[in-house]
C-alpha cells in the first residue's frame, strides 16, 4: 500500500493521536506542575525549618540566659530549696517551660531543688533536656525543661497546623512532637525536612555532652498535590477509552462511506458503460420536453454532442424541418403520456443532412421516490432494416416477375408449339382439299375462294404462330463457362430470407472440384430457385423440424446438383408427371415451374429427375455435362 492509499485509509487515527498526543502533554504538565510545586514546597518547608530552628534555637538561648541571671543572682547565697521557690526568676521560668530548677554542689550533689517532687511532677512529660549554668562559688544550676513543651509553645500555631514538627534523636527516634499521635506511619511517605539542632540541646545535666545528632524534622500534614495527581490519572485513564471508541466509531463509519462510494463509483462506472455501449439511443426528457439526458448512442445517432443537446427545448434540432407541425403535434402527444406503447416510427435528421429512420418507445422516467418527473425515450436506429426491408421487396417483386414472364414465355412457347401442328394439319387438309376439288373439276368460285382464303389464314396463323415461337427462341441458352457452385450459392441467397422466415433449415454443401461447366448462368439460377422454392413450399406441410440441403457433386462427365427436403414426398408421382405443363397441387400453382426447369435443363443437354429422398421427403436433382464434353462433343 502506497503513501497515496494509506492516508486517507488511516485519516480515522488522527483523532485518536492527536488525543494521545493531548493527553500526554496534559500528563507531563500536571507532572512538571506537581514538580514544581513540591520544589516550591521544599523551599517553603526549609525557609520553615530554618526559622522554627533559629526561633527554638533563640528560645533555648533565651532559657539559657535567663538561667544564668538567675545564677549570678543566687551567686553567694546559701543554697537551699526556700531561697530557690523565693526567687522570681525560678517562679517565671516554671511558669514558662520549666520541670525543675536543682542546684548541684561541686560533687553534683543536689543542694537545693524546685518543685520538691520534680521527678514525680513531671514523669509524664516524656523526655527531659537541660540547661546548666555555674554558681559562685562551686555549684550548678541545673533547670530540666521539657522538649515537648518548647516544641508546644516556641512553635507558632500556623506552622503546627502545616507541618508535624519533631525533635528525633540520631536513631530515629522521636524526642519530642508538636502532634501528640504521628501519623507518620499512617498515611505513607510525607515531604518533610531535619535541619540539624544539636549544639544547645543537652540530654543529661551531669555530663557536659550534647544531644548528638538530633535534628528538628518538619513533616508536611497535608500534602494538597498528591490529592490531585489520582483524580488526573482517573480523569486521563478516562479519557483514552472514551477517544478509544470514539476512533473506532469513527473508523467504522469511514470504511462504511469509503465502502459506499467505491460502490457508488463502480455502479456509476457500470452505468456509463453500458449507457455508452447500448445499440440503443436513450434519451430522459422533463414534461416540458427538455433534454435531461442523452446517451452516447444518441448524440451518434443524431450527430450532436450531449453538451449541445442537454437543457433543449422542442423544437429539436434532429427534426427534419420540412415536417415540424406534424412532428411538433406527435411530441404534444407523446409528452401527455399517449404516445403508443408499441413504439412509434419517426423520421429525424443527423447534422450531416442525412434522414434516420427511428422507431422510438416512450416510457415514464421515475425518480428515486417513485415520483414520475419526465419520460424515458428508448429509441432504435431503423434505417439500415428499412433499407434492406425495401431491398426484398423489390427482389422478390423482380423474381415473380421474372418467374411470370419466364412462365408466359414457355406458355406461349407450349401454346407455338401445340399450335403449329393443327395448323400445318389445317393447311394440309385445305390443300388436300382444294386438290381434291380441283380434280373433281369443281369449279364454285364460293367454295374454292373460300378454301384459298382459309389456306391463307391458316398460313397466316402459321406465321404468327411461328413467329412468336421464333421470337420466344430467339434467346437461345448462352452457353459461356460458368462456376456452378456460385450459381447455385447466388440462387440461395436470394432465397435465404424467405427460408428463414419460414423457419426451414437450409444446408449447402458444394463440391469444391466442381469444374466450370457451360452454361447460361441465369437460367441455371431459375432452375435453383424453382427446386429451392418448391422444396419450401412443400415443406410448410410440416410443423417444425423443416430443412432443405442443397448439394452439388461430380458425377463421371457431369455435375449433379440435388435439391433435397424433408417434406411429405412425390406419393409416388413420377418426375414426368410433375413436370407436365399446368400439372399442380397448390391452390394457387400454375404447374409450370418444373416444366420449365426441365426445358431449361434439357436444353443445356442435361437431365432433371425427382425421386423420394432416403429419409422420406422429395429429392430433386438436375445433371450438366462438364464443359469439356460441351466443348468436344
Ligand atoms: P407449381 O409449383 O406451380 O405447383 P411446379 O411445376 O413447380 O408447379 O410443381 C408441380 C407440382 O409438383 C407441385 O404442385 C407439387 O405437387 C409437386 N412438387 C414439386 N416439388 C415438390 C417437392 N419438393 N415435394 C413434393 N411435391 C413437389
């Protein structure tokens, strides 16, 4: 498959890419956005740390310095618990974040302490932390505060609200808390930040060792973004299935149109060609007469191409000016839907000049709704028919004709022939007579001016009578070489139509050795025609089934020619009988074809036989000398 077939095949993907393409890009914003924004919250959540470390940090510093006013206040003093609870210093800082103040000897010893039952006060609060400050001369203030409780209170209330903060140890676990149950564990991996608070932070009062490694943590409480990111993939994971099917839809409708139109291409295409390859002219008008349509056929027929004819008005420029009313007055008729449903015959003119015959048929022209909008023309070229109707007609005329003339002529010759003989009877008898008379010595001039001129007339009517047979033979057989097989093919082909019209068979089958015979080529012909003709005609005895061979062959010195049917047969006639002059069985016969075709073939020196044909039927057949005889006999 080439570029050119694939991309409107695949046009139906676009959709479905592009929104591939849509979504993958909503995908990576909403991703470079949560980015972003956790970077921007990890700034925030640092800039947040620092500060809650540097304010916790200030906060211890503050506690420390408050711490040693009080120390250096209580410089020199007898330590005892009464002078501690006394000092205002003491009072504020347990009302501030202290579990206890304790004043320790050199030896940590505890001298003095507030509250007394510290260790009992404050054993729930978890985790103590110490600040320790020196006094004069040789002892230690130690105060121990909770670090839940700083936390508590050094850190502001929005940011307890935004984040867990946590003092861990470096093993990670939790000293102190702004949140009494972390929900660390609970909801999974939260942003959070550890800014290292080690320096201030001191685990026991004895030791002078830091807290090591302790860290403030801040753990973000509600994470907004992560909320976000499901409801995208749910709303993304939505979206594809949805383009999904959408394509799909998209795609099967585009097949289906696609499937449509190469249809509607090959049914047009199938359309044209027979249109174009019809021997048939059509032509859609409207019922005003106009042109709406005309095939290929017609434009021939007519002589005009379709762009000139579509969209015309009567009168049409086919129609032959010398009859427009009687044309315009039949198109009147044919467009108020009595035109003749058997067709009618027309007369139009090509753009040559040259008349067409035409017979057209008229039928309604119905839309796709079943509406009729017009009427259809079906129109066929009749001239050539015409022509070769006409040509028939007159071939046959000129054939009964000549066959009438050809019967005359033998008539007359017959009537000559039989004729003569009583008048030579007649003027011998006059002549015997008038001898007889004249020995007698009979001398009536009445009678013997009677008997003269009954001799004469009788002469006359000799003359007469062998006049017309001299004219009758004056066309004595021209005897010139002819071929046979031509002739008999000629004689069948005048015949063939009237054959065919009456359904009978007809078979040649000529020898191709024939040689030339001498012959008079048109007699010859006559004789054909007349076996053919008689053969045809007794043929029509039959149903069906009827046939005619014609064949010709060498046969020693001559040619033979046979003229066979399947027809009733001779019933026993024998060939002299048939051929007697006015001898016929037809209601409208003369009887005088065979006799003349015998006069024809005798006079050539041929011979005529009839006999019944091997499978029933007539057999007639005629012989001729070959030339060669003719020429040397
Ligand atoms: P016509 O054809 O006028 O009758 P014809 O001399 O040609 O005169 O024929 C004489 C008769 O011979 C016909 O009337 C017919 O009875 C008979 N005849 C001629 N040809 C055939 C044939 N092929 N089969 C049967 N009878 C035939």
């Amino acid at each position: 498959m080439n570029l050119r077939e694939f991309l409107p095949r695949s046009l139906w993907l676009a959709p479905l890419g592009l929104s591939l393409v849509f979504v993958l890009g909503v995908l990576a914003w909403v991703r470079a956005n949560e980015a972003d924004e956790q970077e921007q919250q990890r700034q925030t959540m640092i800039s947040d740390a620092l500060s809650t470390e540097a304010q916790l940090r200030d906060r211890i510093d503050e506690e420390q310095a408050h711490l040693r006013q009080l120390a250096a206040a209580l410089g020199g003093q007898k330590p005892s618990t009464a002078t501690l609870a006394a000092h205002p210093e003491v009072n504020a800082g347990l009302r501030r974040l202290w579990q206890s103040v304790t004043w320790l000897d050199a030896r940590n010893r505890v001298l003095a302490e507030v509250p007394e039952d510290a260790e009992a006060a404050h054993s729930d609060d978890g985790l103590s932390l110490h600040l320790t400050a020196r006094v004069a001369p040789d002892g230690v203030l130690v105060v121990r505060y909770a670090p839940a409780l700083m936390l508590k209170r050094g850190v502001p209330w929005w940011l307890a609200r935004k984040y867990d903060v946590q003092l861990v140890d470096s093993a990670d676990q939790v000293i102190a808390s702004t949140t009494d149950s972390p929900m660390r564990a609970a909801q999974g991996p939260r942003p959070s930040y550890r800014v290292a608070l080690t320096g201030p932070l001191r685990a026991s009062p004895l030791t002078q060792a830091t807290l090591t490694d302790a860290a403030l943590e801040l753990t973000l409480r509600d994470p907004a973004v992560n909320g976000a990111r499901p409801l995208s993939w749910v709303l993304v994971a939505g979206f594809l299935p949805l383009i999904a099917v959408a394509s799909w839809l998209i795609r099967r409708q585009m097949r289906q149109v696609q499937r449509a139109e190469v249809a509607g291409r090959t049914e047009a295409a199938w359309r044209r060609a027979m249109e174009d390859s019809a021997l048939v002219a059509l032509r859609a008008r409207d019922f005003d007469g106009r042109l709406l349509y005309v095939n290929r056929t017609f434009c021939d027929m007519v002589g005009l191409p379709a762009e000139q004819l579509v969209g015309l008005l009567p009168p049409m420029p086919y129609w032959p000016p010398d009859a427009l009313a009687e044309v315009a007055e039949r198109n009147r008729r044919n467009l108020a839907g009595q035109a003749p449903r058997e067709g009618y015959e027309a007369h139009w003119r090509h753009s040559s000049g040259r008349l067409v015959d035409v017979m057209v048929f008229e039928s309604p022209l119905v839309d796709a709704g079943g509406r009729q909008i017009g009427w259809m023309g079906s129109i066929i070229d009749i001239t050539e028919r015409r022509r070769l109707e006409e040509r028939e007609r007159r071939q046959v005329e000129t054939l009964a004709h000549n066959a009438r003339l050809t019967m005359l002529g033998e008539v007359a010759s017959t009537l000559a022939h039989e004729l003569n003989q009583p008048l030579t009877a007649i003027a011998s008898y006059n002549a015997g007579i008038a001898n007889s008379l004249a020995k007698m010595g009979v001398q009536d001039e009445l009678v013997c001016g009677a008997l003269k001129r009954l001799g004469q007339q009788a002469e006359h009517a000799g003359r007469i009578v062998a006049r017309i047979r001299e004219f009758l033979t004056r066309r004595e057989p021209r005897h010139e070489p002819c071929d046979l097989n031509e002739v008999i093919s000629a004689a069948v082909d005048l015949l063939r139509r009237e054959v065919q019209r009456r359904e009978i068979g007809l078979d040649l089958a000529l020898s191709p050795q024939a040689p030339p015979v001498l012959a008079d080529a048109v007699l010859i012909e006559q004789v054909v025609i007349n076996l053919v003709r008689n053969a045809a005609d007794a043929l029509m005895a039959r149903a069906a089934g009827r046939h005619i061979a014609v064949s010709s062959r060498v046969a020693g010195d001559f040619v033979r020619v046979d003229v066979q049917d399947n027809g009733p047969g001779l019933a026993g006639r024998r060939v002299e009988q048939l051929c007697a002059p006015f001898y016929s069985t037809k209601s409208d016969g003369m009887g005088m074809g065979l006799a003349i075709c015998r006069s024809i073939v005798e006079a050539h020196q041929g011979v005529l036989d009839a006999s019944e044909a091997p499978g029933g039927g007539a057999l007639f057949s005629f012989s001729l000398p070959l030339s060669q005889e003719i020429v040397h006999g």
